[in-house]
C-alpha cells in the first residue's frame, strides 16, 4: 500500500494505543494560545456554555480515567494480566449522561461506557472506581460487578445492571424497565427507586440496526402512540463505524430524527462545554414528559475495535490521522487550557497521575484471587433453597383475598369437581394472582379474549387491566417487559403463544434474563415465570408452528428450571413451585402447557372422566425435581412426559395384555434440570426401559434420560426409545407419521420381548 502521508518517524514502531497517548501529550505541550482567568467553580467554563468549571473538571477526570484503563489494558492484556481490551476512547463524552442522570436511574451499558462509569462512581461516596473497574479486568474473583466471570460495567448500588451483550439485545429490557417503572407506581407497587426514575440504554450506531434494538424501537414508539408512559432514554453512541463496516454518513439522525414516536435529540459528545447543554435537554424531557427519548451523541473511535484489531490493515494512514484528530481528550483538554482552568502543566500532571493510579490499581488487582473452583464459578448461576422455596409455595396465609376473587366458600376450585387441565391452570393463575398482589400477566390476546385456548380466561375482569393486559405482536419484546417488570421488583408470568414462536426470541432468555445472576454474582436476577403452550398433538389445528414438539433451545440454556404437567393437579402444585422458585431464588422459570392435553378428560375410553384432576388444597405443592409414578411394575418402566404420560398409561395396558408384563409409567415432569438420580431410582430393578419422548430424535429429552441411566450404572438394561422424526411437523394427519403414537410405544416393548 502506498502511503501518500506517513508516520511521523518519532512515532515508527509505536502500536495504536501508544501513538493516542503521545498525542495527548504533544498536543498539551504544544498549545499556544491565550489563557483567560481561572474562572469561578460555579462559573461557565466557556462563554455560552451552561457547563460549570466544577463539573468540567469533574467530567474531564472521568474522561481520562476511562481512558487510561483502556491504555493500562492494552498494555497489561500482553503481559497476561487482563483480559479485555474493549475499550471507550472516543466515546468519553458519556460521562455527560451519568452526570445529568441519578445513580438510581436504572442503567443499561454497552461496552464503551468507562466515562459513564467514572462519573457516576461519583454519586456515592467511597466508591472507587479505578480499583472496581482494574478487578473486573483483571478477572479478579473480587470484582464487584460480576466476581470475575467477565469483564462487565455493572454496580449494584449506582443501579447498572450488567450486561454482556454486543448486539443490543439489552434494549428490549432497557424498555420494559421504563414501561415497569410507571406500570409498578400505578400498581401501588413499591419501586425501589424514585418513582420519577428514567431508563438509560447505550449502544452503538452498528447495533442500532440489529434487528433486536430495532423491536425496542419500535415497541417504544407503540407505547408513545397510546399515550402509554415510557421514560426511557436510548442513547445512541455515533461514532460512525461497527467494528471495521462504516455507518453510511447521516444515516442515524436521518433515521431516528423521522421516527414517529422516539424524540430525537443530538449532542455532540467530542465537546463537553458545547454538548453538555443539549444532553441536559434530552435528560430532563425523558424524565418530564415520561415519554422514549433517543439522544444520539456524536462520538468517535479512538485506536481498534480491540486490541486484536489491527486498522492499520484496512485503513489508511490518512484516515487515521484523521480520526485521531477528533478525540476527545485533545477537546477537553484545549477548554481547560482556554478557559484558564488548568495551565499546561496542571494538565499533564493529572494525566500522568491519573495513568500511575490506573497502572497501580491493576498491579493490586492481579495480586487478588481469581476464580479457580468451579463451584465458585457457577454458584450464582442457579441458586436454589429448597427449604425457602418448599414453604413459600406452600404458603396460604392470603384466604381472605382468595375468597373475594372466587366469590364465595363454595366457589373455591378445591370445592369443585374435577376438572381437566386448562381449568386447573386458570384456577391455580387466579390463585396465585390473589397470593401475589405483585404479579402481571401479559402477552398476545390474553386480556379479554383469555388466550387462544381460554386459559386466561377472566384474569383480566378479576384483576384488571393494570395487572393482566396484551402486548404488542412481538415475543422479544414480552420477554423483554419480562426482564423490566422483575428488575424493579415485580412477578411477570409472561406468556408465549406457541412455542414455536419463542425461537425467534430465545436470546432474551438464554443471552439477557438467565445469565443476569451469573454475570452479576447473584447481585440482580430476573425473576419470571414464562408460560407457552406447545408441545404435539393438537387435532385439527396443526402445523409445525401449532405442533412444535422440540424443547431442545430450553434444554441448552444454563440455569433455568422448565416444568411440563400433563394433568391439573400436577400443573397447579407446579406452578405454585415454579413462583416460588422465582420469588425465593429469583430463577428464570418456564411452564411448558401441553395444548393438546389442556381439554383432554378421558384416558382409556371415552366418557371414563379419569384424566379430570380435583384442584389441590391450598399449601400441596410440588418439590422441584420430583416426578410422578403410576404402578409398580418391574417387567418394564415407561419414562415419559407431556403428551406421552397417557399415551404410555394406554400402552402400559396393551403390554400387560400382549407379553404379560407389570408396568410401570414414570411422568419426568420436570425437564430443565433433569432430575438424574431420581431417573436411576425409578429404573432401578426394570428388567427393560422404554423412554417415550415426543420431541425430535436429535437433541431431545430422552438423550438426557439415556444418558442419566447409562451413568447411574444401567447401561446393561435391555432398552427403547421412542421418539420423533427428525422433521418439521407437517398437516393434518401427516403429522402423526412424525411423532410417536401408543403403537409406537407397544412395538418397542415387542422389540424388547424378541
């Protein structure tokens, strides 16, 4: 490559990193111009300015603290004694965010926030932000944000929830966060923080056209179209490229600027006296009118993406130069030259002294212990308290408010006959509605209609619309609001329509709500119970997206707890478990409701009313893990679950009749964790197995259940699986080519009888 203006010869040899940090320098030292009198602390720190030269200097420290980390990693990172090289040169202007928001306006950062952070350690005293910031990159076990599972900007008492996220998949959040903030204030819920509190969501101009940022977009504009209450302020850090794939030039004000719904705002964040005024604005509007706020914030990218990120491969040494001219410490430092704040040695001496505190801190930080367990490593990952959990479902010390939704002693679900599944789980929601005054119920069509299947059918007239309400068309933002909703201290039990239908939205759960406690050592979580309907079988009314039959996406994510009932009885006790496990643990909990069991009555013939189930009593609930078991049969143990527990019990009949065999039909229950050693224990003596899984053969349940035996020392039993196709479900009758049938199950014990 020809390089029409190259490196100045006293900067050959120098990485990027160096080059940015001998510029400072240089340029400080160089400075000529006029110096004015010192102005006053409370004073403009320019003319037209509404920045004092307190908080210019307040600013300004933040900015080289943010930015002396990054100098500090890149150096450090080759000597193996931190592990992120990320960084925020560029983007130190967002200290004007954390300055004009309070520590308690719940925080959602992207990765180049260290200005943000630096200025908002501000908001307490005795907080330091140099040495917290050091221990997470350095991965040190006493990281305050995440205990050294990762490199996160996060800090329980300043209200920033961590994130890992790169691709925005934190904005859905970030909004059901602000939607929660008034839903919980018109609840009579109380938040726990100010009732006036306002959102803040970072992210990049490249993430901005995630498909993900882009739902959040969008809801917030639905939201702001209904007069719906949303203070959330996204904040768009502009600094013209994602990673090495430029932003075409004025795409993001000509995009935003348009929108309908999201009130625009820009800032230059490269000049802290000239855009501190126009930050101030968007903040105090958001928190004004309550209404989504987008505050796009000029910025730019100081050195690579990271530190592997060599630019000058794919860009011209021009064009760097450039670039390095735009920074935003070249800026600040000429306003506390001009305006007679600081003289040049002033200057350089809080730079040099603001380096030896950064290089100090990571000196001391890799001294501390790191992670070197695994229990250590995954200990806030699921926490469970059994004991806790057991008397909290057990709980029934809220009669009074049960009676007035049922209506009456005699209305009560345990006085009436049985009933059949659906029935039950409306009974055990409304139940559980009256035990927790804290709880919402959301999604598509389940306010008046009830849901597709009527399950929630007169939540909404009981409760209102304040607690159950639809949303929008849009599964990542339901789980979304989910996150919001528990982040200020409310129940969500949002619901999925179909399962088929989460998978579009699945990162919420496996990349944003189950990894919360990992990544912020159990400091937040997001407690939820996410029902959806799926599962196969449905007559009539089929399809792939009506039939979906795999749970193979559930199974991956760590952390979370799926429960499936195939009866009433079992779904009510399930669910009082599933809340309580949220509410005690604050667990990301899925309730897996089989469609094609919710009006199901009859088990071996028609009319015969045995799969009704009675309502139980207030206190039975259901010990996480803990299956359920009919017969007792040793010539053939049946494990199943869903769809396949009265599939089985028909089957366990034909067996008996054709080979003369005692059965016995094990329902798993639960599915996400699999309980290993009860499956052993169950097994345990079977002179054969069958494990009926109406998931797909690839990555299903039952390859959990094999595996489960096989380790437990069963290896040897005679065993069958009978499970679905590898396919997606096709139509009508087709669909039951594809997923196991009672006959399925009878010929897999003729293959164990041969």
């Amino acid at each position: 490559m020809t390089v029409s203006n190259p490196i100045p010869a006293r900067m050959k040899g120098l990485n990027r990193a160096e080059i940015c940090d001998v510029n400072f320098s240089e340029f400080v030292k160089a400075w000529d111009g006029r110096i004015d009198a010192r102005p006053a602390p409370d004073e403009a720190i320019l003319d037209g300015s509404t920045l004092d030269a307190r908080g210019f200097r307040e600013l300004f420290e933040s900015q080289l603290i943010s930015r002396h980390l990054d100098l500090m990693a890149r150096v450090l990172r080759v000597q193996n004694k931190v592990f992120y090289t990320i960084g925020s040169s560029g983007h130190e202007g967002n200290a004007m965010v954390a300055r004009l928001t309070r520590h308690t306006d719940p925080a959602f950062l992207h990765y180049r926030s260290g200005g943000f952070m630096a200025e908002r350690f501000r908001k307490l005293p005795g907080m330091d932000p140099i040495m917290d910031s050091a221990l997470s990159f350095a991965a040190s076990k006493d990281d305050p944000a995440s205990g050294g599972r990762h490199k996160v900007w996060g800090s329980k008492p300043l209200w920033v929830l961590p994130q890992t996220s790169t691709i925005a998949s934190h904005l859905p959040k970030a909004l059901g966060t602000a939607i929660a903030i008034e839903a919980g204030r018109r609840i009579g819920h109380a938040l726990p923080i100010p009732e006036d509190s306002i959102a803040i969501c970072s992210f990049g101009d490249a993430s901005a056209n995630h498909a993900t940022a882009q739902t959040a977009f969008n809801a917030a504009a639905w939201t702001a179209y209904q007069k719906l209450p949303a203070p959330v302020l996204f904040v768009c850090e502009d600094n013209g490229i994602g990673i090495s794939v430029k932003t075409p030039s004025g795409w993001i004000g000509n995009r935003f600027r348009q929108m309908d719904g999201l009130d625009y705002f820009f800032a230059d964040g490269l000049d802290l006296a000239n855009g501190y005024a126009d930050v101030q604005r968007a903040v105090e509007h958001c928190r004004r009118t309550r209404r989504p706020t987008f505050l796009h914030l000029r910025t730019t990218r100081i050195m690579g993406h990271a530190g592997t990120d060599f630019e000058i491969e794919w860009r011209s040494i021009e064009e760097l130069v450039a670039v390095e001219a735009t920074d935003p410490l070249l800026r600040s430092a000429a306003i506390a030259l001009e305006s007679g704040l600081m003289s040049k040695d002033e200057v350089l001496s809080l730079y040099e002294e603001t380096r030896r505190k950064c290089f100090a801190a990571a000196d001391e930080a890799d001294r501390r212990p790191k992670l070197d367990r695994l229990d250590d490593v995954i200990a806030p990952l699921a926490p469970y308290t059994p004991d806790k959990v057991a008397a909290e479902a057990a709980r029934s010390d809220y009669g009074d408010r049960r009676l007035a939704v049922f209506g009456s002693e005699e209305k009560l679900p345990e006085n009436q006959p049985p009933r059949h599944l659906a029935i039950q789980i409306n009974n055990a929601l409304h139940d559980l509605f009256a035990k927790y005054p804290e709880t919402l119920l959301f999604g598509e069509d389940v306010a008046q209609k009830g849901g597709v299947y009527t399950v929630t059918k007169g939540l909404h007239k009981a409760f209102g619309p304040r607690r159950v309400f639809n949303t929008l068309l849009d599964e990542t933002m339901i789980l979304g609001m989910a996150q919001g909703f528990a982040n200020v201290g409310l129940l969500p039990v949002p619901e999925i329509q179909y399962l088929a239908y989460l998978h579009n939205a699945a990162d919420q759960i496996r990349g944003e709500a189950a990894s919360l406690q990992f990544f912020s050592n159990d400091q937040y979580c997001n407690p939820m119970v996410v029902r959806i309907a799926g599962l196969g079988y449905q007559r009539g009314f089929g399809g792939h997206f009506h039939n979906d039959n795999s749970i193979t996406a559930l199974r991956d994510i760590p952390g979370i707890v799926v429960g499936c009932p195939s009866r009433g009885d079992d779904a009510a006790t399930m669910l009082r478990t599933l809340m309580a496990l949220a509410k005690v643990d604050g667990r990301v909990c899925v309730f897996l409701e089989p469609i094609a069991l919710y009006m199901t009555k009859d088990l071996f013939e028609a009319g015969d009313g045995a799969w009704l189930t009675p309502y139980p009593q207030p206190g039975d609930a259901m010990t996480l893990g803990e299956g359920r078991v009919y017969g007792d049969g040793d010539d053939v143990v049946i494990i199943t679950y869903g769809n396949g527990v009265p599939m089985s019990l028909r089957a366990a009949r034909a067996i008996e009749a054709q080979h003369g065999w005692k059965a016995k039909v094990v329902d798993l229950r639960w599915l996400v964790p699999l309980n290993d050693a009860y499956i052993v224990e169950e097994a345990r003596g079977a002179k054969r197995v069958i494990v009926v899984d109406e998931g797909r053969r690839s990555a299903s349940v039952g390859e959990g259940v094999i595996t489960a035996l096989v380790e437990g020392g069963l290896g040897d039993v005679p065993l069958q699986r009978v499970v679905g196709v590898d396919t997606y479900t096709p139509l009508a009758g087709a669909a039951f080519l594809v997923i196991p049938g009672e006959d399925d199950i009878v010929a897999a014990a003729g293959r164990l009888a041969g």
